[in-house]
C-alpha cells in the first residue's frame, strides 16, 4: 500500500510559477514509479508527468515539456513537480500517483491522491 498526499495547488496568474509536492508513505514507496496526472473540469484525467524509481528516467506531456520538471527525494519520500511559465489551460485538479511501472497512463497507476487545485489566471 502507498498513501499520497499533494499539496502546494493554489492560484497563480498566467507565467507564474508553481511548485506542487506529494508526500508518499507505505512500504513500497521507494520502489514505485511516480506520475503526475491533471483533470481539468468536463475533461478526462491526463498524464502530465512521470519519473522513474531511481528517478532517472523522466517523461512530460508535449504540453509542459520545457516548463515543468519532475523530481522526486526518496530520502524524504515525496516527489515535486516544479511548474514555470504557467498558462490558464494548466488549471486543473492535479493528481499524484504511484505505480508499478513507469506509465503515461493513467489506468496503469495503483494508488492515487486527493489532488491539489491549480487555477491559470489570464
């Protein structure tokens, strides 16, 4: 079992920046790929962002290449997604997940968090 806790969303306008945390706890945190997902409202959840266990590997959605950066600390359990030059179609719910592998899907993550609002304005 792996618990996720975000935090962090707020409101920020348009070039802003942001920087969103998850805090994990649970036995298999440490060998859990992580990812980062948003939903923004009457929209299906999206992958975001995602980062392997040794957290070398890292993948970003064309839409926030360059902008955002994903990192994780095992150390202190909890992965960040560091948010730059923020636009009003990056107001979402955003969401922290774990999973086994490391996946831009978001069925193929096992545990999720509450998700943290984040609101663009223009």
């Amino acid at each position: 079992q792996v618990q996720l806790v975000e935090s962090g969303g707020g409101l920020v306008q348009a070039g802003g920046s942001l920087r969103l945390s998850c805090a994990a706890s649970g036995r298999t945190w440490s060998n859990s790929n992580m990812g980062w997902f948003r939903q923004a409202p009457g929209k299906e959840r999206e992958f975001v962002a995602s980062i392997s266990r040794s957290g070398l590997i890292k993948y970003y959605a064309d839409s926030v290449k360059g902008r955002f950066t994903i990192s994780r600390d095992n150390g202190k359990n909890t992965v960040y997604l560091q948010m730059n030059s923020l636009k009003p179609e990056d107001t979402a719910v955003y969401y922290c997940a774990a999973g086994a592998s490391i996946s831009k899907q978001p069925g193929d993550m096992d545990y999720w968090g509450t998700g943290t609002l984040v609101t663009v304005s223009s």
